[in-house]
C-alpha cells in the first residue's frame, strides 16, 4: 500500500518501505504539464478565436391571417433557412382561445374550458405554453429556427435571438422591452416579453432534433374586458392567477391610442437583426 506522508510518498514492498521526496510547487504557484509547440499554436487560437455568437440573424419572412374558427394553428415550417438563422412569420388572429400543446393531453381541462361562457372557440397549439386568445386588437406571432451546429441549447439560442428583435422592433415605437417571466401574466413564462414590468407578448416554444419552433401573441390594443375574463378563467382552471394590472398592450406602451394590427405589421416587415 502506498502512503502519503508530509510531502514524501512511502512505497510498501512487503515489509520493507522506501521513501521517495516529491517535489511540491512553493506557495501561489501552479504545475503546467509541457506543451508541445504545435500544441502551443492550437492553444492560441483558440484563445484568440472570436466568440460565437450568443444570437442569429432574424428577419421576418412572411405575412399571414387566420382563417376559420376550426383551423388548426399552423407550424410554418416552409420557413425555415440556413443554420443558424431565424425567420419570422406576422399574422392577423381570428378570436378564439388557443391552449398549449402539453395542457391539451388532459381531456378533463379541455372539457372545463368548453363548458366556460362565452368561449367564441379552442384550438390546441402546436406550441407550448398555456392559454392565449387571438382577435383583431392581438398580432399573431411565429418563428422558425435553425440551431447552428455547434449550439448546443437550441431554445436559449432561438429565445435570445428573438429577444434581440423584439427590443429592435419595439423601439421603433419608442418602447424598451425586457424578456423574463411576469408573475400575474397571462400565459406565464421565462420567454415573456415586457415592458415596465407589465407583461406584452407571450411565446411558446416547440424544439425538435433540426428545427425549434416559436407561436405567440401580442396586445395590440389594450385588452379588452371579455377577453381577459376568459384568460382569467382559463388559467384558474390551472391554478394559475391572472392579474389584469399585471399586463399591457402596445398602444398603451407607446402612449399611440388607435393602433391597430395593420400598422405594426407594415411597420415591422423590415425589421431585421445581425448575429450579435
């Protein structure tokens, strides 16, 4: 059996011991193994190579609409370019509720949510998330991403990507916008998008082995009262609380009474980030 004693090592050998000294660092120093020259060279680079990028390229890609109440909510998937790129699509929402793809594997809840008065109509998204309600005064959002390949958290690249855009395209409007859940939300998550603490937009992610998925939705125009009475209603069936106070819409952010759906549209068709 070997020993360690102070700073030698005892080798047993039967009975008998031999004492070896070991050569300890003084204090404050480190051992470095040798390093070969072109072991050198890759170390270097290395240390000198640029670091990748924590977000791609973002663009929005396509306009569309919602059509019929039973519809199924698409997963635009014609969208998707090159590695580490990431396309947007912009929609006008019919009113319904749309519940998450997880939350819709309980036929129990998805009966509840029927029996709520005054449901204009479910649908079950492909994404996740909980509970949202689309109509004319809400922006229909969706993306498609592609993970470069060396990436590999695929939803933190895709939501820090689209983070990016989000505060591009909201300071347009004079908002300055942050990404973290807000308690009293509706549709509560890490990936909310707000604005004084008040929660703007929701997104809900769906990641597959080549591509990852975004479908959310905006306020538009300030909530109306219906509307949050089903958000209310739908995320109590959950035990989750929904606070009215909790959350905005773009108009009122932008202090821009009026606006609608349209004009953000057009307004963000152009808007793009670079790798950053």
């Amino acid at each position: 059996m070997d020993v360690a004693v102070g700073h030698r090592v005892v080798v047993g050998h039967g009975s008998q011991c031999c004492h070896f000294q070991r050569r300890v660092p003084p204090p404050g120093c480190a051992t470095v193994a040798p390093v070969s020259a072109d072991r050198a060279d890759t170390v270097t680079a290395l240390e000198t190579a640029p670091a990748r990028p924590r977000a791609g390229p973002v663009r929005v890609a396509e306009v569309s609409a919602e059509g019929g109440l039973e519809d199924p909510p698409e997963l635009p998937l014609h969208l998707a370019g090159e590695p580490g790129t990431v396309a947007v699509q912009l929609r006008t929402t019919v009113r319904r509720v749309a519940i998450g793809a997880g939350l819709a594997r309980r036929p129990e809840l998805l009966a509840a949510v029927r029996a709520l008065p005054g449901l204009p109509g479910l649908a079950t998204s492909p994404a996740g998330g909980t509970f949202v309600i689309g109509g004319p005064g809400w922006l229909g959002l969706c993306a498609v991403g592609v993970p470069p390949p060396e990436r590999g958290m695929p939803l933190d690249w895709i939501n820090d990507s689209l983070s990016a855009w989000f505060r591009a395209a909201l300071a347009g409007f004079g908002v300055r916008a942050v990404t973290g859940r807000v308690e009293g939300g509706w549709c509560p998550g890490f990936s909310d998008v707000a604005v004084d603490g008040r929660k703007l937009a929701g997104l809900g992610y769906k990641v597959t082995r080549d591509w990852v998925v975004m479908r959310g939705m905006m306020a538009v125009a300030p909530i109306a009262e219906d509307d949050m009475d089903l958000l209310v209603a739908c995320h109590r069936l959950i035990g989750v609380e929904v606070v009215p106070a909790a959350n905005t819409s773009l108009a009122e952010a932008a202090g821009a009474p009026g606006l609608g759906v349209g004009e953000v549209i057009e307004r963000w068709r152009d808007v793009r980030t670079a790798p950053g």
